[in-house]
C-alpha cells in the first residue's frame, strides 16, 4: 500500500488559530476538502461551487447526460445519453 502523501498550503492567522484549536484537524481538512470536492461545478472545472439545491439537479441531470471536452475547441460538450424516441 503507497504511503499517503503530504500537502502543505498557507492560512492567514485567524485560520491557523482556529485549525489549531481542533483535536484532529488532519482528518477536517481531508474531510472538508472531500465535502467541496462533491460540489465543484462540472462545467467550469471547480472555478465555481454548486449550493446543496444546485448539486442535487445536477446529479438528477447527470443520471442521463455526460461531460466530455472537444478534441477539437478544448471546451466541455454536454452529451445526452437518452436514446430518441
């Protein structure tokens, strides 16, 4: 089994106090980091965050349509994966 990795990122003070303060803050940061991956925004790749409400019509939309980028434009098509009647 890989060893888990280290990541280090700065926080501004106030940040710092607080983690400081938490009896295990390791596993809150990978939880919370877990929690707002759930809910980047599938088209803008994470520039954007769905709310709870947003992130439920999209998995409902999702069940039937696919992302995928152009080969050719680089951009994110929408792709329907209902067969038409």
């Amino acid at each position: 089994m890989k060893k888990a990795d280290t990541v280090t990122f700065k926080v501004d003070p106030n940040l710092l106090e607080i983690l400081q303060s938490m009896p295990n803050r390791s596993e809150f940061i990978r939880s919370a980091i877990l929690h707002a991956l759930e809910h980047v925004c599938p088209l803008c790749s994470g520039a954007g965050v769905l709310s709870p409400a947003m992130k439920k019509c999209w998995d409902k939309f999702a069940e039937k349509h696919a992302i995928k980028k152009c080969s050719e434009s680089d951009q994110i098509e929408l792709l329907c994966n209902v067969e038409a009647d």
